[in-house]
C-alpha cells in the first residue's frame, strides 16, 4: 500500500500514533510531503525514525528547506571569525527561520554527537522535491506545496525549489485533468469555502493532506491505493475527525 502524510512539525507522539494506525508494513512506502521539522517538541525524533525506515520517503517542505540551510553553521564551532564570516543574507536565514518556529529543531540538533549531526544533515539532504506516482489505478503528484506559476506543459523537473515548497494553491482550480495533485503546506482549515475543515480536502483533483498537527492538533494520512482516510488527533483538540 501507498500512504501520504505530512506537516508533522515535531509532534513524534502523533507520528507514532499514526504509523500504529496505519499499520505500516515494510512492503508499503509511506510519503512524507515535508514539514516533519520545527514547531512540535521532538522534530529530530521524527527524523531520526524515518531515517531508520527504509519504505518511508521524504519529500522536501520549505521547513526542512530553512533547516538545511542553517544547521550547517550550528555544525561548526561558534566563534569570532565564524561569526564575522556569516552574511547579512545567512543572518536573515537564521531569524527568518527562527521565527517560523526552528529552536525546537536547533535544540535536539545541538544535543546530537557530531556524528548524529552528520547524519541528520545528509539525511535532509536526501529529500525529494516532488514524486510521480501511480497507485489504485490511478495518477498521482506529489508535492509539498506547489507547484507555483503553474503551466499543464511545465515538466515538474523545470519548476525552482521556491515554486514547490512555498506557494498556496488555489483549491478552486484543477491543475492537473489526467491526475491527482497530493499537497501538505496549506492547513485544510485555511482553504477558502472548505466545508470540512476538520479533515482531508479533496476536490477539484485535489488532495490537501495538512490537518494542522501544529497547532490543531490532528495529523491526518490517505492510501492511495483504497482513498481511505486516517486520523489521530491529542485528547485535548477536538478539531479533527477520529
């Protein structure tokens, strides 16, 4: 079987909780459309799980983006010359990412052996831009979050990382008429006229699989192979189908 999930950001209780639903074996891939990083308490837990997984394949959110980005720097020692060589634009990168919820990730990175760091660093490295797949007969795309300037003759392999991990989609448009367009980034509950705000968005060839893990609480996933739908939501929340 064919599983999606994604915008875990950190909550590796939920993540658990998840895989136990699913009961994800190791003939299944479970897609991971980005954003496992920042935010949530436990983001390396995740990632150190899912690097431990070889049926689990990651795809690239513009968290892990701002991660992969920063934590190079937090690799090397901190001091004067290390500090003076840093750009205004890297500074930027820092309090940019900061500020969209990156200490929880700089955190566990730091309580790493270099050695753990190495790894967690290739591992981001490793992440997927999009996939193409087929599943139950039919045609997906994968992506976090585009693709953005969107063209039905545009190859997916043309669009720059920016058009695939940042944008917001309009829901409201069928992008692609031949297949399915899975997309995580954009929390269901903020797509305009969603009926359904506590649940997988799927209309118009879309599939919106971001529940709001953080900060709803509830983490949804799909098999694409049978369209069944799969939620875990903390006790506390209750904005999410069980």
């Amino acid at each position: 079987m064919t599983y999606c999930m994604s915008d875990i950001h950190g909550d590796y209780e939920m993540y658990r909780r998840m895989l136990e639903k699913i009961r994800l074996r190791d003939e299944d891939a479970l897609y991971i459309l980005g954003d496992v990083v920042d935010r949530g308490p436990e983001p390396i837990a995740v990632l150190q799980d899912m690097m431990a997984r070889p049926n689990v394949r990651p795809l690239l959110g513009n968290h892990e983006y701002m991660a992969a980005r920063c934590l190079r720097f937090l690799t090397k020692q901190i001091t004067e010359e290390s500090v003076a060589e840093l750009s205004a634009d890297r500074l930027m990168d820092l309090f940019h990412w900061q500020n969209e919820g990156g200490a929880p990730t700089i955190e566990g990175f730091r309580r790493l052996d270099p050695e753990g760091r190495q790894a967690v660093l290739e591992y981001l490295m490793e992440f997927e831009l999009y996939e193409e797949l087929e599943a139950g007969g039919e045609k997906y795309v994968l992506v976090h979050a585009g693709p953005d300037h969107f063209s039905a003759d545009r190859p997916l392999w043309d669009y720059e990382i920016h058009e695939l991990i940042w944008t917001r989609l309009d829901y409201s448009k069928v992008y692609y008429h031949d297949r399915f367009l899975v997309t995580g980034h954009t929390p269901v509950a903020a797509i305009p006229g969603n009926e359904h705000p506590d649940a997988i968005f799927r209309a118009n060839r879309h599939i919106a699989i971001d529940c709001g893990c953080i900060p709803y609480g509830c983490l949804g996933a799909i098999c694409l192979d049978t369209g069944e739908e799969f939620y875990v939501k903390r006790t506390i929340q209750a904005h999410c189908r069980d």
